[in-house]
C-alpha cells in the first residue's frame, strides 16, 4: 500500500505543476490580446495675452445707446443702476474729468469739464450744434450729470451748472470758469458714450 501512496501522491502533484505552468504561459503572453488604440493629444494653442486685454477692454458695445434730442442727447445703459454708476464713474477717469462732488444716492456727479479735452473728429456727430460751442469753447465750466434708472436701463444726462450754484467750485482757478458760460453739455455727453462704448476696461 505504501508504494501505491507515494506514487500516487507523486503524480498529483507533478499533474498539479504542469496545470500552473500552463496557465502562467496562457496569461503572460499577450501578444495576441487586442491594444486600445493611441488616441493623440492636440495641444490647445495658448491665447496671447494681448489678445486677452483686448477682449476685457472692448467696451459695452450695443449695451449702451446714444439717444434724445441732437441739442438734449443722453446715454442709455443697459445695466442696472448701480453697476452703470461704475460705469460712469470709470468712463469720467479716463477722460480726466474732474469730479468735485458725487451722491449716488441721488444718483448725481458734479464735474469740471472743457470741451478742448475732446478729440476733434468726436464732435463730427453733432456738425450742425457748431455754434453751440464755437465760442470760448476750451473754458471749463460745472456740470450735473444725473442718473436715472428706467425699467431696462439706466439713463445718464448732463446739464451746465449756473455761475449762481458755483458753490462746488471752491478755488480761483475753478471760478474763472465762469467768466463766459458755455454749455458743452452735448461734447461731455459724447465723450462719455465714446469711452463706455470702445474704451472702457469690462472684466
């Protein structure tokens, strides 16, 4: 009985180890298993940073309208109120208005304005107002621009201050501005719409 045990137990385990070596031989080798296929990556050209400023500084565009009379114009935002308060605020500094006193509670700006800050090509839209500002035209003078909001949009119009309300302009310099009045009103309403409309930096 023993010799029929060992020789039995030998062959158990030599059918055992010829079983594993097949089956490692069939999983190692994968030459014929199929490859998923090298999908390549196109690299997303990097946008230049000019073109990227030129894109946060092409202004509102169609959001904001030039409307009103030829002698009356005002400038129609199409945002809300407070936001085109920004608007207006950033559009006076880059034209180097002055600003001597703002509530925007009121939603009202007093500025100091000379229409020889205006670039002369811009006053070509009002060809016929030139006797509006043909003379004394540079002299700068107060104005109140006010803003409205009106269901879709916010409505911005400007107006001469009087030499009697001269109280906001509080030195020599200033008050000279009232030696001849001359309302350039209509050029300190364009050069605002100018600016929001191309110039203004929009994040």
């Amino acid at each position: 009985m023993k010799p029929v045990s060992f020789t039995f137990i030998f062959l158990l385990l030599t059918l055992t180890a010829c079983s594993q070596g097949i089956q490692q031989t069939r999983y190692q080798d994968t030459t014929a298993l199929e490859l998923p296929p090298v999908i390549a990556r196109v690299a997303k050209p990097r946008q230049p940073e000019a073109d990227k400023a030129d894109k946060r500084s092409q202004g509102l565009g169609e959001s904001v309208q030039l409307a009103g009379a030829e002698e009356r114009p005002v400038i129609k935002i199409k945002k809300l109120f407070y936001r085109s308060w920004n608007l207006v605020e950033q559009a006076l500094k880059l034209n180097d208005i002055t600003v001597k006193d703002k509530n925007r509670d009121l939603g009202v700006f007093y500025v100091l304005f000379a229409a020889e800050d205006e670039d002369s090509g811009e006053a070509a839209f009002f060809e016929n107002m030139t006797s509006l500002f043909s003379n004394a035209a540079s002299r700068k003078a107060a104005y109140q621009l006010t803003l409205v909001w009106h269901e879709s949009d916010t409505e911005v119009a400007a107006k001469l201050v009087k030499q009697e309300n001269d109280g906001l302009l509080d030195d020599d310099e200033d008050n000279e501005a009232f030696a001849e009045e001359v309302d350039n009103s209509v050029l300190l309403i364009q050069s605002l719409y100018e600016t929001m409309k191309h110039d203004l930096n929009i994040h």
